[in-house]
C-alpha cells in the first residue's frame, strides 16, 4: 500500500521516512509512471532520466553544449554531417561497454513509428546515424544544420537490453529495469512509490552524494513541512504560499531558477464550436490569466508560445487583455444566443469539459477559478482531474476533451513545431494553419540565427492572431533545499545536470 497516498499527519510521514542516512531525498507529486527517455513525458519523469542517464552533449553552467558521452567532434563544411567521437571507457551500469551501436539504436528506436516515442521529434532534423567504428558515429542532417551539437542532448540508450530491437513497447521490462550511464543507477521500486538510486561507482566522475531517493508526495502541502523537518533534502518547486515560512527558516535555502515553461487552455480544435475563430478569440476575451495566476504565484502573462526572456518572444504581440463586450459580439457572430444568463448554440447551454492532469500543482486552484469565471460570462465548465495513465490516453491518444488546462516545458531549443506544425507530434489539439507550418518550417530549415529568430517571431504573432489556445503565464520558480546540501546550482530544464557538483555531509 502507498501509505503516502492518504492524508498522513506530519508526524507520521516523519515515521516512514526516517534518517537520511546519506541520501539525498527529494519529493514528487507523482512517482515517474515509467523510466525510459523514450516514453518521458512530465518533469518527474525528465528529472529522474537526468540521473539515471547520459546524452553525447549537456549544458555546462552558461548553458553552452559541451561534451558528455562525446568528446569531441568535426563538423562539415557544408554543414550536413557531424562526425562525432565518444568518450572510451564508458560503461552501462550492468557493466557492458557503451559503444557507438548503441547511439545508432538509440536514434532509431526515437524514430521507428511502432515504437512511437513522444521524444521522436528530438531527431527530426537527423536524416541517418552510421557506426564508424566502436568510438564514432556520423550524423547526416536533413538540411545544413547551424549548431548541431545543441540538439543531440538527448539520452542514450543500451542496444543490447533491447536485442537491438527499435520497435519498443512502452510495456517493455527496462521500464522497471532500466539500464544508463549516468552519475546514478536504479536500485530499487519501492511499494510506497519511492525509487531509489545509489551512486553508479564505474561512472568517470562518481558524485560526492551516495544515494538519492525520489519520494512520492501527493499532498503538496505536507512537502515544504517535510523539508523544514529535515525528512527530505530538496523540493524541485516551491509553492508560492510556502515560500515565506522557508525562507524564514534557517535550515533552508532558497534557489531561484527560470523555466522555458508556460501555461494554457488549450481547445479540441476538431470540436464544431472552436472551429470558428471568432469563437476562440472570444474565450481568450473571456478568461482573466493575470486573476487566475495571483492566487498560485508570480509570474508573467504572455501573448503566445515563447516566454518573455526567449530571443524568439514577440514583444510586439501584446497579451490578452479580458474584453466581456467584445467577446459576446464575436459569439453571436458565431452564432451562439444568450438569454441574459446562458450561452447557447442550437438552443442547447454551452457546457465544456475541462481536463487536467492531476499531477500539476496548483491545477486544482487555477482549475476552480476558471471554471468561475467562464460560469460569470455564462458557460459552464465540467472539470475532469485526470491520473497520467487516463490523461495519455484520453488527452494524447483520444482527444477526448473541450478543454485542456496544462504547461508545456522547453529544453534549451525551444522548438514549438512538435506542438504548433500540422505533422506534429505532440500537437494533440488539432491545429494546422498553413501560415504557421510554413514559418516553422522556414525556421527549421534557416542556417542563420537571425533568419530563424525572425521566422519564429512571425510564428509567435501569426499563433497568437489564430487563438488556437488561451495562452496564460510563465511562473517564478523557486527549488529549496536542505542547507546540508553544499554546491547546488540547479539546471533551468532538467534539475538535475549537474548533480555530480553537490555534496552533503
């Protein structure tokens, strides 16, 4: 039984979690459904990959790319290939030597279409991976590539615990077995939905901390008092109602980090309703984002798919400012009737399903007052809180929603064409404009960093001008940590980067 589960008190959970003993143990919302790069779809998930496994490439403190399972590389001249050379000496955790076979695997497990990684995207841009020997691997481009080596971060994977196989079932054993190359290895599954990992000795540069455990803790509430009670090491986000009374407590420090993160509402685009744009232009008059974010937080309101600090946020584009006039204009435009109380279309009351996924915090507050205030203007909202299991397949596989209320999370690319282009893979909303396909395909194909901005900067107004979502805010993000914790310096994207510098006694 998952005894974190209930509503323990804190004394209790100080019970089940006892002395540290050397680990570092941080807390999670929900354990990771599954680990395996191939199949990562929330942070959690993201999180534990970065400790359990490695790319050619990472970030180094300036979040430049330098080498990782690579060491060094030759780019062509005319900018089709790499040839990449890895580090020697590497091996997985169960002891067998890592190789360029293994790369080669990893590219095309990401790409077959069976095994249907949501990270199949990732190595869009690679047209081919060819083993040179042991050491090197050649990647040939589908066009010129500018900074290649900025988008090979993603994770490697063992060939031989696959038989080399890339037709991969999310179901296969290595998700409850996985293998890496990084600083740590999976130890063990706990049945309170912890995961523990103890320090991979064969690694080339074994991290000072011996062990670290994820800790599964649904109520957030309970986290920040488990901290301050010295039960955990560190809380990956701080929620803002905490941030005062760990700020006040001397055990604890505090660590700011930006996201490429932002929220939405996102629309089932192929719903009869949201195919009109006036329709869609409406709703995002009628939702108040600055309203919904002061109860959870600060943060910023943005006007499309970038955040603000992004070189590709368009500055021009201004966000959405709540207009209940104009709004009801452009529904009876639609088509919808309002009887001084109600939407209606065809005669029958507007009422919309709202799903979120039940493990982003704070959703359940956001949710409440959204659905209050679209209930003022007279449409109702039906909330669906949604398990990751049920949102996978509801969300992502049958598009069984009005309404969506999540985040997207960029790594350091900021790609928006798996979301945004009609081929891509994770636009589950249904949207295509032949507009936006050509300027993000005109910003995949640019050689230049100045034509790609400026392509993407177009994308970012032509999407804001289409409201194919209500786009909403990016959050201040605050971890915390246990000032036992030494040399923590925590990566914007992943966390965990680079775990290898932190200590504790």
């Amino acid at each position: 039984m998952r005894i974190l589960r209930g509503m323990l008190s804190v004394a209790a959970l100080l019970a089940a979690f006892g002395a540290s003993g050397g680990q570092l143990r941080y807390a999670e919302d929900r354990a990771p459904g599954i680990v395996s790069p191939l199949f990562a779809t929330t942070m959690a998930e993201v999180r534990i990959n970065e400790l359990v496994f490695e790319g050619l490439y990472t970030d180094d403190a300036e979040l430049r790319s330098v080498p990782d399972l690579a060491v060094r590389h030759e780019f062509a001249a005319d900018k089709s290939s790499l040839l990449v050379h890895l580090r020697p000496n590497v091996v997985w955790h169960d002891g067998t030597p890592f190789s360029a076979s293994d790369v080669v695997f990893t590219y095309e497990a990401m790409k077959h279409p069976k095994t249907a990684s949501p990270e199949s995207g990732r190595v869009a841009f690679v047209a081919g991976v060819e083993r040179v020997d042991d050491l090197a691997v050649r990647f040939t481009f589908v066009k010129p590539e500018i900074s290649p080596w900025d988008r090979l971060h993603f994770k490697i994977l063992p060939a031989h615990r696959f038989d080399g196989n890339p037709e991969v079932a999310r179901q296969h054993p290595f998700r409850q077995a996985p293998v890496g190359t990084g600083p740590y290895r999976v130890e063990a599954f706990q049945e309170d939905g912890s995961i523990s990992l103890v320090r991979f000795e064969g690694h080339r540069q074994a991290p000072p901390i011996p062990a670290v455990v994820m800790r599964e803790i649904t109520d957030k509430a309970y986290q920040a008092k488990l901290l301050i009670y010295e039960s955990i090491e560190a809380l990956v986000r701080v929620l803002p109602r905490d941030l005062a009374m760990l700020q006040a407590d001397a055990r604890v420090a505090l660590a700011p980090y930006q996201t490429h993160s932002w929220w939405y509402v996102g629309m089932d685009l192929g719903h009869p309703g949201f195919a009109k744009p006036e329709v869609r232009e409406a709703l995002s008059l009628l939702v108040d984002a600055a309203a919904l974010l002061a109860p959870i937080g600060t943060g910023e309101v943005v006007s499309g798919p970038f955040v603000p600090s992004s070189p590709f946020y368009n500055h021009d584009v201004a966000a959405v400012s709540p207009d209940a006039a104009r709004a009801a204009a452009l529904l009876r435009s639609a088509g919808w009737t309002h009887d001084g109380r109600t939407w209606s279309v065809d005669g029958k009351p507007v009422r919309l399903r709202l799903a979120t996924a039940a493990n982003i915090e704070v959703a359940q507050d956001v949710v409440i007052n959204l659905q209050a205030q679209l209930a003022r203007h007279g449409i109702a909202v039906d909330p669906e809180f949604l398990g990751p299991a049920e949102w996978k397949r509801r969300v992502w596989g049958d598009r069984d929603f009005d309404l969506v209320l999540s985040q997207w999370t960029f790594d350091r690319n900021e790609d928006i064409y798996e979301q945004f282009h009609t081929k891509g893979t994770r636009n589950f909303f249904g949207y295509t404009d032949p507009e936006v396909d050509g300027l993000l395909d005109a910003a995949r194909a640019a050689t230049d960093p100045i034509v790609k901005k400026a392509q993407l900067r177009k994308a970012h107004a032509a999407i804001a001008a289409d409201h194919p979502m209500v786009f909403l805010w990016t959050l201040d993000s605050y971890a915390a940590f246990s000032r036992k914790i030494e040399g923590v310096d925590v990566h914007p994207f992943s966390f965990f980067t680079w775990v290898n510098r932190w200590t504790m006694p």
